[in-house]
C-alpha cells in the first residue's frame, strides 16, 4: 500500500472515533474549575471518598464502576474505570466539573475539547494526600471544610508516625490476588505507588520494591527467596467464596511456610480496602499497618 494511502485510513479512522489529538495535534488547555460546581463527576474512588468527606456528595451525579465508599454512591451513575470511561454517559450527565488523577491526561485532553471543566489532584504517595483533600474542597466550593480535612489528617499521621519504632524495618509482601486454593496466578506490589510509600511510613520494606513492574508475578519459590516477616493478601475479593474463605484461602500458606503460620501472624489478610484507597482514610490504612507490622499477632487485618 502507498504512504499516501496508509495516512488516508489512519485519517478516517481517527476522524470516525472522533479524537483528532491521535494526530499528534497540540493538547488543549483544560477549562478551568467553575466558582461554585452543581453537577460534579468523579472518575476514582479516592477522589469520590474526599468529595463526600468534605461535604460535596449531594453535588457528585455520577462516579466510576469501582466507587464502593460511602454507601450513597450505590445509586448513583457509573461512567466506567479509571483508564476506559464511557464518554457517552459522562458527557449525557452535562457535568460542570469532571475531578481527575493526574494520571488521567487522555480523559483530561478530550474533555477540554468537549468544553468540561476539569481538575486534577495527584495521590501517587501518601504525602500527596493532604493536599489532594484540600484542592477537591476548594474546586467542589466547599474549601473551608477541605482545609479542616487536611489539617485533620495531617495531625492524624503524625501522631501514627510516633508510634514507629526506631528498629529495622519489617521485610513486607504485599500480595493483590492468587488462586484462593493454591500458591499460583499471585501478583503482588512492586516499587513506587501509594501503598508502596504507605509500607514504608509504617515501618516496613517492600521486598518486591526492586522489581521492573509495578505488579510483578510472585511463585512459592520467590516467597521463600525473598523470606518476608510479614505476607499482607488483599483478601477483599474472596468474601464471594462463603464463610469458608479463610480456611480455604490459609491452607497453601499453611502448607508453604508451616501449620502455625497464619496463627504467628506471618500472614495476615486484609479484609479492608482502606489500605488501597488514598484519601481521607489515609490515617486509618496507616495505623492499620502500623499495628500490623508492630503489633501482636492475629489472624486478619480488619
């Protein structure tokens, strides 16, 4: 096929999905926030947890497919996930304001070119948290209670911070998900990211903190190579195999490291998704780690 002819389809085809930046066209500039927001779309569960913890829920008409925090939001709209929003029904909403992460610049970019006002906020450490809180209270017209919000939270990790230990860290695997009847299919947390810096704050090390991907494979054989204090599983999803999951779900370990594993608190499964949600409950995932990684042993992590 003739150049010409290739750059003819690639045009077509952009112009039919209608994202004509694909060419290589100079980003838009984003619309700034309105003074008073009515109609406010969230695209993250982080980012609907600080809009109704500032007191801006009864202005949030829609948020994403994975917005479970606070109940209120079951009844309301979804527009997708993070990464593939369904511009259809976000742009039906006629939002004033859709509220970002930083790592959304698509959505951003193609919203600029439909006329919405965006804002962004970052949440990628912990310490990006405070000020997150503070800018969704000032572009949602609520900023005297954002500013209180991030005060809050700031005296809140504070005094966590005092009960760190000055000791060496704990050595932590964080695992996301596995089949729940073996040791196979396990991804844990790799190198930078929220939760990352929130092991470390409380004291720990990532083990996996040198891996090249941000959610690396993990088998039984590396488990013991990388010999943990502590195994953290995000147990969260495995409420939908019955009352029995624990059982189920402890057996591989039991089986890899010893019968008394679990009981010792070498593994400990987190049944709160505080942990994995930046925002307002940064202080609660932290002292959640801290007791963990310090306290005495149990058997889950609530």
């Amino acid at each position: 096929m003739k150049p010409l002819g290739v750059l003819a389809l690639l045009a077509t085809a952009v112009a039919a999905a209608g994202w004509l930046f694909a060419l290589g066209a100079a980003a838009p500039t984003p619309q700034a926030p309105p003074a008073s927001a009515a109609r406010i779309v969230s695209v993250a569960p982080s980012i609907t947890e600080a809009l109704f913890a500032v007191g801006a829920g009864d202005r949030v008409v829609a948020v994403s497919d994975y917005c479970g925090t606070p109940p209120a939001v079951a009844d309301l709209p979804k527009v997708g996930g993070l990464y593939n929003p369904r511009m259809e029904a976000l742009i039906g909403l006629a939002p004033d304001l859709v509220v970002t992460l930083d790592s959304q610049r698509w959505l951003r970019e193609t919203l600029a070119r439909l006329g919405v006002a965006t804002a962004t906020v970052s949440m990628n450490h912990p310490a990006d948290v405070p000020a997150a809180l503070e800018r969704i209270g000032a572009v949602s017209g609520r900023g005297d209670e954002g500013r209180r919000l991030r005060l809050d939270v700031e005296r809140r990790v504070a005094a966590l911070l005092r009960r760190v230990p000055d000791a060496p860290p704990k050595r932590v695997l964080w695992v996301f998900e596995r089949n729940p009847d073996s040791l196979t299919g396990m991804v844990g947390l790799g190198p930078k990211g929220y939760l990352h810096g929130l092991i470390e704050l409380a004291g720990g090390h990532n083990v996996l903190q040198g891996a090249p991907t941000a959610v690396p494979a993990v088998s039984a054989e590396r488990v013991i190579r990388l010999a943990p204090d502590v195994i953290l599983e995000h147990a969260v999803f495995y409420r939908h195999l019955g009352e029995d999951w624990r059982r189920r779900a402890s057996k591989p370990w039991q089986e890899l490291l010893g019968d008394d594993v679990v009981r010792q608190g070498r593994v400990r499964f987190v049944t709160d998704d505080s942990a994995v949600s930046p925002g307002p409950r940064l202080p609660d995932a932290l002292g959640m780690l801290i007791d963990v990684l310090h306290g005495p042993p149990g058997a889950d992590v609530r």
